[in-house]
C-alpha cells in the first residue's frame, strides 16, 4: 500500500515530464506489477502519460554486449500478461510510434503465449487464446505480428481441428494479410513454400469442398477471398482451377465456364480440366459428351477416369445410345473392383443383351471436336505444314510450321494424327500465343541490350486438311546456277538471292544448269541455331519464276566486241557484271540503260557476283549510273608534252578518253556539257560531249 501510494503522489507531481526519472518511475512500475497481479500497470500507464516516453524508451540498448529489450517493449508485454482489457487503439495513439509498430508490441507476446500453450500441449486453452487473439485485435489492421498469428494457425488447426481455421481466418481478416504475405518463403535450405496467403486460402477451400451441405455466408466469404488472391499472386493453375469450382458451388456457370477456357489455353492436354469443364454445362448432354470424351482421350491412365467413365455411362443412356453406354460400364468395370453404387444403377438401366464396341475411340474422336469448337471457338485457326519427325528418350516428336513466323514442337502423343502423316501435310491449328519478353544484347562491344518479344505458339486442336503435300508453305523461285553430279547436288540461287543446296533426286533428272525452278521454303531450329530449307523442288518456264526476282536498270559502260561481251554498272557503291553476247540479242551502245532481272551468288573468296537471268531494253534512265555535267574541259598531253594532239582531258575529276576528243574534234581547253558513266572504283569517264 505503501508503494501504491507513493507511485499516486507522483503522478500528481509537477515535475519535470518527459525525463530519465519519470522514465524510472514507469520501470519501477513495470517491476512493482509482476509481482502484484492486482495493481493496474496500464492504468498507471496511462496516467503516466505515454507522450512522455523518450528516444531511450522506444528503442532497445546495449550493455555490455548484451540487447536490452526497449521500456515500452516490456511495458507492453507486462500490459498483455495481465489480462486487463485494454483499449488498443487509444495506446496506438497516444504512444509516439507508427501504429503498426505498437500493434506488434501488444500483439508479439499473446503470439508467444499461444506458441507456449502449444508446447505445453494445452491444446484447448490454446484454441480459446486464438478466439481471444482475434477479438482483441482483428479490428485494428495489419502487421507482422498479426500475420505470424495466422501462420502459426494455418499450422496447428490440422488434421480433425482443420475446420477451426476457416473460421479463424474469417474473423482474422484477409484485408490484413500484408505484402510478404503474398510472396513465397525460402528457407535457409533454399527450399521454397507456396505465400502464407495462398496456403491459407487453401486450407479454407480445402475444408469446403468436403462439407456438405456448404455454409453460403462462408462460400461467399471464400470468393470474395480467391478475388484477392487472383489479383495478387501470380498466375497458379491451382488456384484458378478453385476459383472456377468456387463459382459452380454458387451455381455462376458462365464464370466458371470463362475460367475454365482460360484454362485450357495453357492445359488442354490436361484431361481433368476437360472433365471439370464438363461438369459446369447444364442443359446440353451433347456437350457434356463431348468434354468427358475428349478428357478421355487425353488420359489413358484408368485409376483417374472412374467417375468419368461412369458420367459418361449416364449421359449415353440419356442419349439412347446403349452399346456405347455399356462399353463405358464395361471399361470401368474392368479396371474398378469395387464397383460404386451409380455402376449398379446406371448397368440396370442397359440391355445387357446389346453388343457394345470394343472401345469407344470413334465416339470420343467425333465427339471431341465439338468440345475443341466450344472452347476455342474466339480463335482463329491457321494452316502448318508437317516438315521434320524424330525420335527423343523413347518418345516421337514432330516439327510443324507454316514457312513464316510460326514454328513449334509437338510430342505425337498429343496429336496421334501426326504419328503416320506424310511429310508436307497440311494441318489447320489453333493456338495459344504465349508472350515472353526478352533481353538481348544485340552488340558485342557494347553492354547496350534491346527488348524483344518471344512468341511460344502452344498447339490446342488440330485437323489435317486434305490438300496436296507441302502447299502450305510459301511457294519461291530459283536459278540452277550450277549442278554437281559427281555429289549429286543442286546449287540454287533464290529469288532472295540466298544459295542453296540441295541433294538429287530421281524426279530432278530433267533439271540442268541454267532451269528455273519452283520449291517450298521453311525455317527450321537446330541446336539453337535458325536453318532455312527448301523442298518439293520442280522445274518451272521462266516466263512464271522471272517477275518473282530482282530487277533493276543497268548502264553499258564498256563494250568488248573481240570478247563479244559488254560490261554494265548498277551505279556508284554498287556491283557490276558482264553479259555475253551469246545469252542476248542486244547490241548495247555505251551509255545505254537496260533493265534486267537478276539474283546475287558469291565467288569462293565470298565477292558478290550478279547474275542476269533477262535483259531487255527500257527508257528508264539509272541516274546513280550515269549523269550530265559541266565544266571546264582541259587538255592533257603524256610528259606534259605538247605534240600537236591531245592524249586525254579532264573536266574537274571526270576523265575523258583521246577516243572522245578525237570523236568529238576537241583541240583546245572548252566549257563543255558532258554526259558520264560511273566506271568503279570510285571513278567517272566521259562518254559524251555536248558542246
């Protein structure tokens, strides 16, 4: 009584306020009321004043090497202990710290308090501390502590008290769960667990997908929840295939349907997704057919398709359609020994005496293109070519392509149609575009690094269409610039002017140097590295191959009437090329302009070398080839020797030949107009004067 009174008097003193010795007198408190259990510490708190806590009250210190916990650290613990109730949000208030801050100060010791009950193995008080916990405290928001309240829930109300949890989590708030909550936990092992937030939906759904019938106000509660939890994690198969099964307790068909074809965007080969899509549509047994048949035939492992044998079983009676209903009683016979009560009702309602199928596959297969149209009915299909088929740790994958941007992979399990197609079949596909972006460092030298967008084409149905082979790849042209018969190969410039290489075929005998040809080209994958091919090669006239290459206008700058050839220029920084007068029946004039359709080889040393495949005239002028100019026209003599004649000229940086001044009676320095060809390497000469 004594100290009660002393602590009394003061608190109505008019001391200096805040201060080490007021300080003091709140940890004589502190001490005083662990060993008094009736004398109130937070009502003696509160007359204290909590704005009058220190720097030093709020923090922890040191002492000799040892962390001494903060003053209002153990004020707050000792307030817990206590029992008192105590009005929370008046203490955040009052105390100079960040509301979160104080809420784990009170919160930190009941979480200990329940750790403590549970090593004690007081597991009934323990359950009461978690009821008591959320009604001191749920209302007051988030915080670290809060949230290891919930952790340590989520882990010991398991096995018969799991339905506890639901109710907690409910009344705990999942408006609390804070940002670490949402992001995976890695142990000191590296090993990594799914976010406190996700494990506790979990648990909550977990425990109402066994409760019959469900509590409404809880499965309400729950999607509002996985509402949450979409828009804060990322993307998880688990969790979207329990948002669209929340949506059919509530009976909401449509959503669930929309999630489901999500869904399958990324899982059609996933047979259980095709069987719970199945299992939303009300009113359309046609449907229902084709979803368990197409899950059928994705899965062959029976011990997953008891019950959708037996759904299918049912529908098929509706149907009237008794062989094939009895085939499913049959299967699931063969593979369940113990047979489900629906087995007997569904099997008394078939005439055993009907003969059913061996197996249902052309059931599931006409069936099961009604349920692709049904889910991928917003995509439009495109046409690929089969091109490559190999074999890889005991499975057959196959290479599909439509020669452009689409290219992928494909096991043949998937689609057994591929498993004996011919190469150069044609398949209309519908696919999934999956967006990836991606940084590349586009220079060596530089650490600069462009964004790109990769495209993965996921395959999700697929037809094959009856055409001829290999029409759905691009149709190209190409030269036969030469034809290796001791190797048996096909050198072809194309009308990318690209070389290719190709190996004989018997069908190919007819084609010699010189031919046009037709062919299909893809772009194949090997090892990383992108590898154009070209197929189906056929000989064509050159009238259909020749508008499909390069043309371009050429100037004669040079003719050889003793070699019987003409040499021509595309123009400055440009390449140039010779045409025999064997391969043409133009005789050319210097300075005259034709047109030509050509390709582009390379000699062994890699020199690009142009190749005219026709050539005819035009009045199309190459004005990077050949030009007008003026200027002073100046006389040049050998050894700077004037003999009467002019060995050359001038004009600026443009040379003019003795030919030209003789042709054109030049004998003294003129200003003249002149027209000139580029002869390469930089150089210009006249061909014409004007004077």
């Amino acid at each position: 009584m004594e100290v009660r009174t002393l602590l009394k008097d003061y608190i109505y003193l008019k001391n200096e306020r805040p201060s080490m010795l007021h300080s003091q007198m709140l940890n004589l408190a502190l001490s005083f009321s662990k060993e008094h259990s009736d004398f109130s510490l937070y009502r003696f708190f509160l007359l204290w004043e909590p704005e009058n806590l220190r720097y030093e009250d709020l923090n922890k210190s040191y002492y000799n090497g040892s962390e001494i916990p903060s003053l209002i650290s153990r004020i707050c613990r000792q307030i817990i202990s206590s029992g008192e109730n105590i009005d929370i949000e008046k203490l955040c208030e009052k105390i100079n710290l960040p509301k979160s801050e104080t809420l784990d100060l009170l919160r930190e010791p009941q979480f200990w308090e329940i750790m403590n009950l549970h090593k004690e193995g007081k597991t009934h008080k323990m359950f009461e501390a978690f009821s008591t916990y959320n009604k001191k405290n749920a209302v007051y928001g988030a915080s670290h502590w809060h949230s290891e309240v919930l952790k340590i829930a989520e882990r010991y109300m398991s096995g018969q008290e799991a339905w506890r949890f639901i109710y907690f989590f409910k009344d705990w708030g999942y408006e609390n769960l804070i940002d670490i909550d949402w992001k995976e936990e890695i142990d000191n092992n590296g090993n990594i667990y799914k976010p406190l937030a996700v494990k506790a939906a979990k648990k909550c759904y977990e425990y109402l997908k066994e409760l019959h019938p469900r509590d409404a106000g809880l499965v309400s509660w729950l999607d509002s929840l996985y509402n949450e939890l979409i828009e804060c994690t990322k993307k998880d198969e688990w969790i979207l295939r329990q948002r669209a099964i929340i949506y059919t307790w509530q009976q909401r068909y449509d959503l669930a349907i929309k999630v489901y074809k999500s869904l399958l965007l990324e899982m059609s080969e996933k047979y259980y997704v095709w069987s719970e899509l199945a299992d939303c549509i009300q009113d359309n047994n046609e449907l229902k057919i084709a979803l368990f048949s197409k899950s059928l035939l994705i899965e062959r492992n029976e011990d997953f398709l008891g019950s959708i044998h037996l759904n299918l079983a049912d529908l098929l009676i509706k149907e009237g359609l008794m062989p094939e209903a009895l085939c499913e009683l049959n299967t699931y016979k063969k593979f369940h020994e113990k047979t489900s009560p629906k087995y007997q009702e569904y099997i008394e309602q078939v005439d055993i005496s009907v003969i059913p199928p061996n197996n249902n596959k052309l059931l599931y297969n006409k069936y099961a293109t009604i349920a692709e149209e049904f889910v991928f009915s917003e995509i439009a299909p495109k046409e690929v070519t089969l091109v490559d088929r190999w074999e890889k740790d005991g499975k057959t994958y196959c290479t599909l392509t439509n020669g452009v941007e689409i290219i992928f992979q494909v096991d043949v399990k998937r689609f057994p149609l591929l498993k004996n197609a011919m190469f150069g079949s044609v398949f209309r596909v519908k696919f999934h575009m999956e967006r990836k972006e991606k940084q590349i460092q586009t220079d060596v030298s530089s650490w600069n690094k462009t964004k790109i967008t990769e495209i993965k084409y996921i395959p999700l149905c697929m037809y094959r269409i009856e055409t001829k082979l290999w029409i759905g790849l691009p149709e190209k042209f190409g030269y036969v610039e030469y034809l290796n018969e001791e190797k048996k190969i096909l050198h072809i410039v194309t009308q990318d002017s690209r070389q290719a290489f190709q190996v004989f075929k018997e069908k190919w005998g007819t084609i010699l140097k010189g031919n046009f040809v037709s062919f299909r080209e893809y772009t194949t994958i090997k090892k990383h590295e992108k590898k154009i091919v070209i197929t189906n090669i056929e000989k064509v006239n050159k009238e259909t191959a020749l508008p499909n290459f390069n043309t371009g206008i050429v100037a004669v700058d040079d003719i050889n009437k003793q070699k019987e050839l003409f040499h021509y220029t595309f123009g400055q920084g440009k390449i140039s090329g010779i045409v025999s007068f064997n391969d043409t029946n133009l005789r050319p004039e210097i300075g005259q302009c034709l047109k030509i359709f050509y390709c582009v080889t390379k000699n062994k040393k890699g020199e690009k070398r142009p190749i005219v495949l026709n050539i005819e005239e035009t009045t199309e002028i190459n004005s990077n080839a050949i030009k007008t100019i003026q200027g002073h026209l100046e006389l040049k003599y050998k050894n700077d020797f004037c003999n009467g004649s002019p060995d050359f000229a001038f004009i600026g940086n443009y040379y003019v030949h003795h030919s030209i001044l003789c042709k054109y009676n030049i004998t003294k320095d003129c200003y003249v107009t002149a027209d000139v060809i580029y002869a390469g390497q930089g150089k210009w000469k006249v061909i014409k004067i004007r004077q």
